[in-house]
C-alpha cells in the first residue's frame, strides 16, 4: 500500500474546528480477494494494532462525540494463522477497564503468562538481535510457562530478579501493591493467541460501535475542502468513499509476505530485512525432524519451531553465504517441492529517524517508523505510547501547527532512542558480518547518547526524559546483556565494601520466599474457573 501523501488544511475555517471524524487503517497489501494470496501474520498484527487504536481513540475521546471508522481485512480470514501477540501489564490494565480480564483472556486467548526478557549471546556474530524472542527452538503450544530468563550465567542479574526466579521455579501470584514487599518489584505479562485476540477486540469494537469496513484495496488523497479523502474497495464489489478530519494507518508497509501454505508443499521467503542480508525460510510441515535434518548444514543465527496438532512451523535464518538456490536444490534432492515467495524492500535503520512522523492529517503508528520487532518485541508499546502522547498534546483534539510541531518533537525523540539502541547493538557486539553494522558503523548516534552514555559511567543510572521509550530498565539490562555492567551487582554497589554479604543475604530472603508461593499450574486452575 502506497503511503498516503496527506497535508495539513490551512484553511481558516477548520483552524479552530473539533476534529469529529477518523478512519483507522489496517489494510495492507496484498489483496485479499486475491486466491493466490492468502493472509499472512503480519497483516493480522497489522489488523490488532488497528482494533486496539479504535477502542483506543474511542474510549478517550468518548466526550468528544467523534466518529471512528476502522477500514481492515475481514478477521475470519486470519483463522488458519498461528501467531502470538504479547500484552504489558499496561494493556492489560487497558482491557480491564473495557471488561476484558486475565481469566477472560485465558479462557477464550489461550493466554499464558510471561516474566522477565532474555538476553543470551549478544556478543557472538550469530546474534543480530537486539532481543531474542523467548519462543525460538521450542513447541510453543506444549509450554505451559512461558517464563524467559534474563542472562543465563552463574551469580547473573537474575540471581536476584524475583522475576526470574519465579520464573525458573515455576511459581507465580501477582505483583503485590505494597511498596515493601518485594512481590511489589516486578511485573508480568500475557502471550495470547493473535487470532483469538482479534476476534475479541473486533467484538469490543463493534460494541462501542466504531463501523467496521472491509476491504481489499483503500486510497487516500486530500480532498478540496481540506479533510482526507479515502476509496475503499469492499469485499462486494462497491467502492465506499468516506472524509475524515484524521487518518491514522496502522498498517506496516514493511512486512515480509506469508503465503499460503500447500497441503505437502512449503514456501520460502528471502529476507525482507536488508540491514541483515541474510536468508531467511518459514516452512509449514508434517515431518519437522525429517525437514530440521536437511536444513541443519545450513542452520545459522536462530530457529524457531511451533506445534500444533497437525502440523509444525518452523522458521530459520541462515549464513550469508548460503544462497536461496542452495536450499532449494538441497530440499528438492530429498524430495521436498517448494514455492518461492516475492521479495519485499523495507526500509532502512536511518529511516527510523522520521523528521516528521506527523505527515499533517496523517498519523502513521504501529510499525510505520521502521521495522522494529526486532528491536522491541512489543508491537503494542510504540502504539500506547503513540496513543498517549496523542491525547496529552491534542487535548482539545485541534491541529494547530505549534501542537504538531511540539508532537513530532517528541516522537522524534522517541525515534532517535530506538536509533541509539540499535547503533550501541552493533557497536558492542562488533558485528563485522552484518549488513546492518556495515551500514551504520559511522552513525554516531544523537547527541543524548554520549551524554546518557557517560552519566552511566560516573552514576550507574540513565537519567529518563519524557516519553522516552527506551527507559532506564532496558537500558540496564540492555548493558546486562552485553556484560558492560557487571553480572553479580549494580554498578554503584562495587564501592560498599559489605556488596557481597548483603547481595547473599537478599538471594536467600528471596529464596525463603519463592518456596511459600503456588506453582504456575496450580494458579492457573485456580485462575481459570
């Protein structure tokens, strides 16, 4: 979908004007009335992130008397997709206030619980990625606890995360409000099932009554009286054209396309993302074992398996050196028949340095700034903090240029915080085989970088500024990951002498204090019913 080229209306008469009508996108390429072109998952997290900025925009505005208009692919068509679409504890609090709680999601979301973000191998050549999904190498349907541990060496940070702990020990209860327990320091998370999360939001849209209309194809253009003009092709044949003061797209031009997958056949990709020049294959198979022996001499980086009870899926990423060709003459010698998927540009890291993410009557959210999965894991987060800044700048929801400015402001900030991460990655680890690194070794990062950079070194803390995204938290253990910071204490401790006599007196009040707490299968009975 080509990006809708949208300017701000300077004319008087809308100066002052209370915005009163937006249409949220979740459209993307390719055509879904297209047979050939079958859903993949990325258009179905295209598809929440939409539901959830409906819902979103509907429940703050609700004194505002706006018209939402959610343009989206029809959510039954997702139904074959296997995906998982991770919760904070902020949306979850969100969906609490819309009647949506944990046993709910449980129930009807198949949602599992999450603790803690595992940071393994950074600094080896075979890790491009800033996180490192929790799920690779395991079945994902068959964990019952899907606990991710945040450095796996002896007398690590996680020796004295609770988190962690519990997490290793099986054993879970809620965080506890009070601010001198130490069940108070930590939170936790829910991985759901992304098509059963779907079909939930759409039924909460559709009670708030945001019209819901679904299409194959949509153009946007800036109409003469100055609102935004959107042609939406729909599933019977009409074309619907609708105004709005605000189109807000969530829908990420830079996915990779997941074809459909044939009965016995399976399908390949080369990689969409450029910055790693790697080869990349998603397979969908009967025989993973069979399938796991063959690719095994090419396997490099990461793998990524998932059951279910027909079939497997599995995904792997391989040398740079190892061509699609290879694969494809190894697989069809053993008898395997393939299908080749199109090739999708995406754009590159200096892109997430938007100078205006703001293109006027244009909001772009989600993973519109760049494909920053790989960064993040929380497809979610950048929208609640979109979201929110939102509201805060926009009170009186008018669009005056001073408002604007102030906004790209900050979310460019946001922008530069992602950037500084991605840039401190490649600069640690060295990777020297990495497209990515080769691309951005000279970029010295923003001006806020070296000056966080050495406050850390004098203080051991990241002072935080408004709305930063990468916050103090994730940049420790960011630095955790990397081994920048040492492995037993926090930076400032070294000094006390008594460090060691006080970190081992804590290990083992925390220790005394997992063992008193139910494991993770007798919460979750006792949750569900």
């Amino acid at each position: 979908m080509t990006s809708p080229n949208i300017e701000l209306s300077t004319h008087s008469e809308n100066e002052n004007q209370a915005i009163r009508t937006i249409i949220v996108n979740s459209l993307n390429n390719p055509d879904l009335s297209n047979d050939s072109v079958k859903p993949c998952h990325q258009q179905l997290d295209d598809l929440i992130c939409g539901l959830f900025t409906a819902i979103s925009l509907k429940v703050n505005l609700a004194a505002c008397d706006m018209s939402i208009t959610h343009v989206c692919p029809e959510v039954e068509s997702f139904k074959q997709i296997i995906s998982v679409i991770s919760l904070n504890i902020h949306q979850l609090a969100f969906l609490r206030s819309l009647g949506i709680d944990e046993k709910r999601l449980m129930n009807t979301c198949d949602a599992q619980h999450t603790l803690g973000t595992r940071y393994l191998n950074w600094s080896s050549d075979q890790q491009d990625f800033v996180l490192v999904e929790g799920e690779y190498g395991v079945p994902f349907d068959k964990v019952k606890f899907h606990h991710f541990i945040e450095r796996l060496d002896k007398f690590s940070y996680d020796e004295f995360a609770i988190a962690a702990q519990m997490a290793r020990q099986g054993r879970f209860v809620h965080p506890n409000n009070d601010p001198s327990s130490l069940l108070s320091s930590f939170t936790y998370g829910l991985n759901v099932d992304a098509y059963s999360f779907a079909k939930l939001l759409s039924q909460c849209a559709a009670a708030f009554k945001i019209e819901a209309i679904t299409a194959d194809s949509l153009e946007a253009t800036m109409s003469d009286n100055g609102l935004a003009s959107i042609n939406a092709s729909c599933h019977s044949g009409k074309q619907r054209s609708l105004s709005a003061d605000f189109f807000i797209d969530c829908a990420s031009k830079s996915s990779a396309i997941y074809q459909c997958f044939l009965p016995d056949k399976m399908k390949l990709e080369s990689s969409p993302i450029k910055q790693q020049n790697k080869l990349r294959l998603c397979a969908v198979t009967q025989s993973s074992n069979r399938l796991l022996n063959i690719l095994q001499p090419h396997a490099f980086g990461w793998s990524k398996t998932i059951n279910t009870a027909s079939k497997t899926m599995i995904e792997c990423q391989f040398d740079d050196t190892v061509t699609l060709e290879q694969v494809l003459s190894d697989l069809a010698q053993k008898g395997i028949e393939c299908q080749e998927c199109d090739e999708h540009a995406v754009e590159r890291v200096e892109q997430i340095m938007l100078k205006q993410p703001w293109q006027q009557n244009c909001l772009f959210i989600g993973r519109k700034i760049c494909d920053i999965d790989t960064l993040t894991h929380d497809l979610l987060d950048i929208l609640d903090e979109q979201l929110r800044l939102l509201f805060q700048v926009f009170p009186s929801r008018k669009a005056q240029q001073n408002l604007v400015n102030f906004y790209n402001r900050n979310i460019h900030e946001q922008c530069l915080s992602l950037l500084d991460m991605v840039i401190c990655h490649y600069q640690l680890n060295q990777t020297q085989t990495s497209q990515c690194w080769l691309d951005n070794r000279q970029t010295k990062g923003s001006e806020n970088l070296s000056h966080l950079t050495a406050l850390f070194e004098q203080t051991g803390i990241f002072p935080e500024f408004e709305n930063q995204f990468i916050a103090e938290r994730k940049w420790i253990n960011f630095l955790i990951g990397f081994g920048v910071i040492p492995q037993s204490t926090h930076p400032l401790s070294l000094n006390i002498s008594d460090a060691e006599q006080k970190v081992m007196s804590f290990q083992h009040h925390l220790k005394a204090l997992l063992v008193q707490l139910p494991t993770y299968e007798a919460y979750v009975a006792t949750a569900r019913n």
